[in-house]
C-alpha cells in the first residue's frame, strides 16, 4: 500500500543509534496519525534500541562502537522495508506477512509484535551479524551478540504491564496460554537467536551471490513460520478473537501505551 505521506527522512540509512532512534520515533508518529498497526512493533522496537544504546554508554557490551554498528544494520533492515512498504515496493517475504496483518482487524496486540519479531529476529539478525564484521571475527561477535537476550528479557515485564493495559481479558489469555510473559517466552527469543546466530556463520564466508540465494531461501522459510502466529489454530483463534473484543483503544491509543 502506497502512502506518499511516510516520511521520506527513512529513505536515508541511519548511521547512528541516535540516527535509528530518530527514524523509528518517524514511524511510530506516522502510524499515529494514519492509525496504523504498524506503530505497534515500530513502538516496542524504539524502546529495546534505547535500552540498547543506555547499554552501550554503560559499557554493557564488550565492544559498544561494534555494538552500535551491529545495532544500525540491523534496524535499517526494518527501516528500509517499512519504507518500501508505503512506496509501493515489495520487501523481504518475512515482512511482507507481517505488513499485511497490521491491514486486519482480527490479529492481538501481541501477534502484531510476535509478527516482527520472526521478520526481524530470525531473518534480519543473521544477516546484519555476518554484515558488521569480516568472517575472520564474527566469532568474537558472540558474546555481545548473546547479551542482546539480556536486553530483551528486561523489558518482558514493561510489555506485560503494557498489554495489561490494552486487554481487558487478559486474565482469559493467561488461563488459556499461560501469562503474557510466558506466552512472549514460548515464542523461545533464546531459540530464534541461536538460528539467527546459526545463519550468521552461514551466510559469513560466502560471496554475495551465495549470500542471496541463502538469504532468498531463508526468507520463504520466515515467511511460512508466520503462519504459527498469524493463523495458530481454532482453540487458540477462538481466544485471540475473544481477547479481541477486549482490547482497549484504538490504533492510535494502543501505540501510545506500547510507546
């Protein structure tokens, strides 16, 4: 879907965090103002990448310049498929499903973060490890690489909190599928990181070409997966639809509670 409103300041790579920080509070403000479901993985996305940036002035990471660069590849992905989305291009399959359920009604809150998260995770990040270093020294990559986990566990507990807010049958969703925790868990963050991790040492000694191919290959697999969460079955669809009906607020309100 074209939108000549999305703003053209995206179309520019980031080269900073500070650069990342800025492009996704572009998204998140234009989602806002255009209602769009897209806002919800671009809000809870600008708040890992902060928490990431704080880690790097604090000397989290092992190596904070090779973490930033690690950071800003990986977003631009994003970024840039965002972009493409609402100039009429096509990107990556993995976010072309997760685009398209942000247009339905149906999907929760937390699909539509679920949804992201395999594009970006289990997609994108493999391809932006092998991107910040030379093969030779992807493998001093891994300790920062892992601490990126830590990141995300920390800010489990700001999501559910959020999402209490939205869901006024939460209560149903943690007696059916356990807590919004656990259900954020059961998607294994820790597995999707080991196959991302996985197809970083793939594609890293490859040539471009072959890159490509894995990349194409990779990115139908994405793609298929999304079915787990977008489409998860008729007991668990019976719910999500239940759970539905009681979420609070419209598209613009929700984004502002994730924000």
């Amino acid at each position: 879907m074209s939108d000549t409103s999305f703003p053209a300041s995206i179309a520019i790579p980031a080269t900073t965090i500070d650069d990342v920080i800025l492009q996704l509070t572009a998204i998140v403000e234009w989602s806002k103002q255009n209602n769009s479901r897209i806002g919800y993985f671009a809000a809870l996305y600008r708040k890992v990448t902060t928490q990431v940036k704080t880690g790097i002035e604090d000397n989290f990471f092992d190596d904070g310049p090779r973490m930033e660069r690690l950071d800003v590849i990986f977003a631009n992905r994003y970024i840039h498929a965002c972009y493409q989305r609402q100039t009429g291009q096509t990107p990556t399959q993995s976010w072309v499903r997760a685009f398209d359920e942000t247009e339905h009604w149906w999907p929760i809150v937390l699909q539509h973060l679920l949804m992201g998260m395999n594009a970006h995770i289990n997609l994108d990040l493999g391809i932006a490890a092998a991107e910040t270093v030379p093969p030779e020294d992807l493998p001093s990559l891994k300790g920062d690489f892992d601490k990126i986990n830590l990141v995300l566990a920390s800010l489990v507990g700001d999501v559910q909190k959020e999402l209490a807010e939205i869901w006024l049958l939460q209560g149903l969703l943690n007696r059916y599928l356990g807590s919004v925790e656990k259900s954020i868990i059961n998607f294994s963050m820790a597995k999707a990181r080991d196959a991302a991790w996985s197809f970083a040492e793939t594609l890293s000694p490859q040539s471009a070409e072959q890159r490509r191919q894995q990349i194409v290959h990779k990115d139908k697999m994405v793609a298929l997966f999304s079915n787990v969460i977008s489409r998860p079955g008729f007991q668990i669809s019976l719910i999500t639809k239940i759970i539905r009906l009681g979420e609070r607020g419209n598209t613009r309100q929700i984004i502002e509670v994730l924000t």
